[in-house]
C-alpha cells in the first residue's frame, strides 16, 4: 500500500523496480571486484574451448567425429567437464557478488579475499548444480514440461547454497517457496536466459556457414567462447540481481511483519466473574 507524507504519495518500489536497481548498481560495482574472477574463470573456460578445437581440428572429419569414436568421446567428457567446472565456479562467485550489493565493495576487499570467498563453498556447489541438473534432465526426458517445472522451482537452490543459506538438500524446498515468492522477478531471469540462448545459436549457426567442415565447428566453438565470455557477463549479473533482489525483498518483508506484531495492542484481559 502506498503511505502518504504530507502531499505527496510515497508508493514502494516494485519487485521489478528493484531489480532493475540491482542490476544497475553491479553494473557499475562490478568492474573493479567481480569482473576480474569473471575473466580468471573465462581463462580457464578457454582452456577447456581450445583442447576441444584442437581435438576436432586434429581429426578433421566431423560427420565421423559426431557418429562416435574415441576422440568423440573424449570430446563429450571435456565438454562435461567444462560444464560442471565453469558453472560451479560461477554459481560460487555469486556470494561475491551479494556482499558487493548487500554490503558494498569494501565486504569484497582483495582478490585473495575474493577466490577464498568462491572456494570456501565449491563441494556443495557442485553437488547442488549435479542434483539439480539431473532432476531437470529427468523432467526434460519426461515430455519436457516437469523438467521446465522442476528448473523453474530449483533456480533459487545454488545460490542459496553459494551464500550458506542452505544445504545442497535443504535448499530444495526454500528455492520452491521462493520461487513462488517472486514469479514476476524470476521470469525475468528465465526472459534473458532464453535470449543468451538465442544469441549464442546465432552466433553458432553463423560461424559454421560461414566455415565448412571440422574448422567450422572449432571457429563456432571459440565464438561461444567471445559471446559467453561478454554478454554471459551481463546474464550472469543480471541473474545475480534477481537472486539478490529476491533475498531483500524477503528480508523486508520479514522486518515489516516484526514491525507489525511489535506494535500490536495487548489483549485485553478478561475480567473476573464477581463473586456470588
């Protein structure tokens, strides 16, 4: 509801509005702290993008690379691994990333600070991303729909695990209260995963027109690699703000409902039948 101070009608911001403040102050924030974790984790993300190039450059044949073989194998098992190890490096980086909103860059302090801030929690990260990873692939192998519910429900689960708020188990069900929560917040995140998506096909898509063969795959690969690299920044910022914004909005709404009962009247006491 809105409360009115003097003439002027002074109305809550939105659960939108706050986002887009969020997201604007990392923005800003994030050059300077977040930004150079971002760019080690990029590094050893091209690590793992340049041992698959050489891989499919050096057997040169992509119609027999993607029917199978040994080099197909291990070019799967990289790509896992480059999966699992960059998205539990990202999903940890967030606790950084809420101390810079939450507190400021002065919680960030120094790079050693930062790494030791992302490595403290990496075994739970990682086995939350594993868990609900596998529960989403279930559901997409399910008619697709319980594995869009399931990943709509679980989103909350690895960062409240990244912030120690949860444990890898418990996190399931305050991730579905939350998501319930904050539908119109959360959609949002879904809204610019969807066009990362799209962006990244393009870029794909484009690069193996343009080059034929086993050096179009590779040359896609390394243009995933420049467009996750920079605009999965912005994604994964923006991701960070809805995480946050849900968090404060749940602290706040907490902090109304003390306020409230603080300042509830006492029962009155029932009086005393009279005597007979």
């Amino acid at each position: 509801m809105a409360e009115r101070t003097g003439k002027l009608e002074v109305r809550p911001p939105t659960g939108i509005e706050e986002l887009g403040q969020v997201f604007s102050r990392l923005v800003r924030m994030g050059w300077g702290t977040v930004l150079v974790p971002w760019l080690a984790i990029a590094a050893i993300d091209f690590l793992f993008v340049a041992a698959s190039v050489a891989l499919i450059w050096s057997y040169g044949a992509t119609d027999a690379l993607a029917a199978g073989g040994g080099r197909g194998v291990w070019l799967q098992v990289l790509s896992g691994l480059e999966m699992a190890v960059v998205l539990t490096l990202r999903v940890a980086l967030l606790n950084v990333l809420r101390d810079l909103v939450m507190v400021g860059p002065s919680a960030v302090g120094s790079l050693g600070r930062v790494f030791r801030e992302m490595t403290r929690r990496l075994g739970p990260v990682f086995l939350v991303n594993v868990m609900v990873g596998a529960v989403v692939a279930v559901g997409l192998a399910l008619c697709v729909l319980p594995g869009l519910v399931a990943l709509y429900f679980l989103a909350f689960a690895p960062y409240l695990v990244a912030v120690g708020k949860a444990g890898p188990l418990s996190a399931w069900g305050e991730s579905a209260a939350m998501a319930r929560r904050h539908v119109g917040v959360l959609l949002t995140g879904f809204g610019v995963a969807v066009l990362f998506a799209g962006v990244m096909a393009c870029g794909l898509g484009a690069s193996a027109a343009m080059i034929q063969g086993s050096a179009g795959v590779g040359g896609g690969l390394l243009v995933g690699w420049v467009l996750n690299t920079t605009l999965g920044y912005l994604a994964w910022l923006w991701w960070g703000a809805v995480y946050v914004t849900a968090e404060q909005r749940d602290q706040a709404a907490r902090l109304r409902q003390r306020g409230a009962s603080a300042v509830l009247p006492e029962a009155p006491e029932e009086p005393e039948p009279p005597m007979v």
